[in-house]
C-alpha cells in the first residue's frame, strides 16, 4: 500500500493517475468544471475505459461549458445528482481500477485552483477501493433505480481464497493447476498487483509470487470483514437447489408444452369433425334420457375446449426457431426464477413473479420475439437485487434449503406423474404428428358418415334434431 498526501498541482496530480486506468474509472464530485481533467476522460471512454461520473445537478455544472453527454458511450455513462440546493451530493473521490483511490477536500472544478485544497491518493488497497465503487453504486442506485448494474468487479473475498489455492498448489508443485487457477483472476489484471502475481507465476518466478500473493492477502485481509464459511455454503447450496429446481421445472414446462401443442393441433385438425359427430351421436341417443345428457353434456364440453383452442394466437415455428425459444427461454429462466428471489423485498419477489409469468405465456404461443426482448431486458439487469447475498442469518438459509427441497421433491413427483399418464405415452409414441392427423382424420370422416347413414336409415324426422 502507498499514499500520497497532495497539496500543490492537484489537478495535473490527477490527471497522472487517470491516464493509467486501463478498465475503469468511477468519480463521485459536487463541482466538476476543469476542461483538462474532462478531456482526459473523454480519451480513455473513446480508448474503451469504463468511466462513471457522478457529479452534483446544480447551475454550477449544467451551465459550464463542459458537455457531460460526450461521456455516455456503451460502457461509460454520467449520472447527476440531487439539486444542488436542498439535496446535495458532496462528495469528492474517484477510483481507479479497484485499486487507485483518490479522495480530499479538491472539486475538479477551475475555482478549486486558487484554494487551500488537498487530496491524498492511496493505491494497492483494493478492500478500500471496494468501499468507496460500493458507496457510489449506493448512490447511483439511489437516484437511477434504473439504470444498468455496473458490470466492472472485483470481489476481493473470491480472489483472495483463489490466491489461496494457487499459493497451495506452488506448494505442491502441482504446475499444471497453478496454471489453471491463475488463468481464472486474468479477468482482473486490471488491478496492478494482480496483474503483477500472474506476469510471476507465467514466468515460473514462484518465490516472487508467493511473497506478493501473501502480501497481497494480508494487505487486504486487514480491512475486510470475516465471513462465515458455514454462511458461504449454506448459500452455495441454496444456488446449487435453485438451479435444480430451474432444471426440473423447464423439463416439467416442456412436456406440458408437448402435451399443449398436441391438443390444440388436435382441435385444429379434427374438431369440426369431433364436433359434428357428438352432434349426431346426441340426436342418436335422444329416446335414452340418460345417455343422451350424457352426450349433450360431452358435446358442450367439447364445443368449449374447441372454441378456447381456436382463440390461442399459436406461433408456427420452423426446427431452427424452436431451438433457439427453447435456449432463450431456458436462460431467461434462471434469470428471472421466483425461487431464487424469495428473500428479496416483496416488490422484488412480484416483479419477478410477473416477469415468469409472461415468460411462460410467450413460451407457450411460442412467441419468439417476445421472450428475446424478455431475455435481453433480464440480462440488462432489470431484476436490480442480488439474491441472498445480504442474507447471513443461518437459520434463515437453513429455512430456505428445506422449503427449496420440498418444492424439488414435488416437483420431481409432477413430472413422473405426466411421464407415466397414458396421455403422455401416447403422443410422445407417434413418430409424426401430420401423418397421425390426416390418418385419424380419415378414420373420423368414416364414423361420421356411418352415424349419418345410420340416422338416415331411422328417419329423415330423426336426423334432423
């Protein structure tokens, strides 16, 4: 760790540290008018440097002659804050590839020049950096509910357990599994010092790395809070369940869905016929009371099915479009599954409760291009709140796990049910639906024109009823 107390110069200071981000940058600051520092952000968002500024939304700011809107690229964006009156934000700091921070009483505007100003910049504390990107994430939060959850990460507790593990196997002289872990923090080597363990390890230069990977740990280790293993796993488990419940009830969705798709074909092929022959079997039994409500009954029930089967706006699909709704509705899924947002905030659990909901309509009229949009949407981060990672109260895990197993359990017990009915078995033992349908519907055109005879022969009086 180093830092560094800044007293003169403090604009070029910065402008020092801001040119070496290589993959973000996240600035929080009340006034923000210094063309130089600007511009500098605008090269490093144009070089594809994530960039994050929050700034204060008063006439200060929006009536300077900076344009903040040339920040709004794909990976940067701007956010003003408050009104600069009664709801002011104030805060001045700025981070720099979950590594640099630079905080003090400096505004990046032109007046703090002429001041008695400081800022002090610590770098190689990444846990710090980690509590100001959470402050600023707050804040955003706050004010832009909607806006996209920063993708940019550095969960230091990961890291540092995997850092574990490779400090384990150079011990062991496992070579081919140093390799492996060390391949998996690449992602980070935006931070210098991971940057620094891997360039060592690459090299072979593994004294080197086991003094800077405990440096590292221990540095870092010293500001972090402890967390529980027993919470870790509790959690680990309840994700394991989550995503086997997600499994069983897509399975379960796609037989229904079969059995779905069936039944209305089978209505749109052969219900006018169906129809017309309960028809004439009604007629046929009308001197039998009993039999004959027993045919008018089957025959309304029928109407009504046929009727409600002709009103679904079912989508035609080729062999492509199906497998690309059955990937995206399987990836929405797990993205937007009631189950795993069930210790969230109630307005968290309905919005995700409505979002599956549409998903599986659009799933069953097969409409493609609505449940790409739901997809998209989802992996825009419309479901803000991360689920279970503030939970750390053991017997509500514990609760959570057993109430998860039932719903597995009974899920499981569905599907074989729907496996094991007659119905199933059935449809799923015809190899081709159309050929099916166009047999069964010359079957069905023979009993309609035997009953039809069959009236005949009784009396023209009798067919006409």
């Amino acid at each position: 760790m180093q830092t560094e107390a800044v007293f003169e110069n403090i604009a070029e200071r910065i402008v020092s540290e801001l040119v070496k981000a290589q993959n973000s940058i996240f600035i929080a600051v009340a006034w923000f008018t210094n063309r130089n520092i600007f511009n500098v952000l605008q090269q490093k968002a144009n070089e594809g440097c994530q960039i994050n500024l929050m700034y204060s939304a008063d006439h200060i700011n929006e009536n300077s002659s900076i344009d903040f809107d040339l920040l709004k690229t794909k990976k940067s964006n701007v956010f003003p804050i408050g009104d600069g009156d009664h709801d002011l934000m104030h805060n001045k700091f700025c981070v720099i590839d979950h590594c640099t921070v630079i905080t003090g009483s400096y505004n990046w505007s032109n007046k703090a020049e002429s001041n008695h100003e400081n800022i002090t910049i610590t770098n190689g504390v990444t846990t710090l950096a980690e509590q100001f990107v959470s402050e600023f994430n707050k804040i955003k939060q706050t004010y832009f509910p909607e806006s996209e959850t920063q993708k940019t990460e550095f969960p230091l507790s990961k890291i540092i357990k995997r850092l574990e593990i490779i400090k384990n196997f150079v011990i062991l002289e496992e070579i081919d599994e140093i390799s492996r872990s060390a391949s998996k923090l690449e992602q980070y080597i935006f931070n210098s010092d991971i940057d620094e363990i891997i360039d060592l390890l690459q090299k072979e230069e593994f004294g080197d790395a086991i003094n800077k990977i405990e440096s590292f740990i221990n540095k870092n280790q010293q500001l972090s809070i402890w967390s529980d293993p027993e919470i870790a796993a509790l959690k680990l488990e309840i994700k394991n369940i989550e995503n086997q419940i997600n499994a069983f009830d897509n399975e379960k969705t796609e037989l229904e869905k079969i059995l779905a798709e069936f039944q209305h074909q089978h209505s749109i092929e052969l219900g006018e016929i169906i129809l017309e022959i309960l028809k004439l079997r009604r007629i046929k039994l009308k001197d039998d009371k009993e039999k004959f409500e027993e045919a008018k009954r089957d025959e309304e029930e029928y109407q009504g099915q046929f009727e409600a089967e002709k009103e679904k706006d079912i989508q035609n699909l080729n062999d492509e479009q199906k497998k690309e709704l059955k990937k995206k509705f399987r990836k929405a899924t797990t993205l937007c599954h009631p189950d795993k947002f069930s210790n969230e905030p109630i307005e968290v659990q309905k919005q995700a409760e409505a979002i599956f909901k549409e998903l599986n309509e659009a799933n069953a009229k097969n409409d493609l291009a609505r449940v790409t949009e739901i997809l998209a949407n989802l992996e825009k981060g419309i479901l803000k709140a991360e689920k279970g990672d503030s939970i750390s109260d053991k017997e509500i895990l514990r609760a959570t796990i057993n109430r998860l197993k039932l719903k597995l359990k009974q899920l499981e017990s569905e599907i074989l049910n729907i496996k094991q009915s007659d119905t199933f078995k059935t449809v799923t033992s015809i190899e081709d639906w159309d050929i099916y349908f166009d047999q069964t519907k010359e079957k069905l055109k023979s009993e309609l024109e035997e009953l039809r005879k069959e009236l005949k022969t009784a009396g023209n009086n009798v067919y006409k009823k």
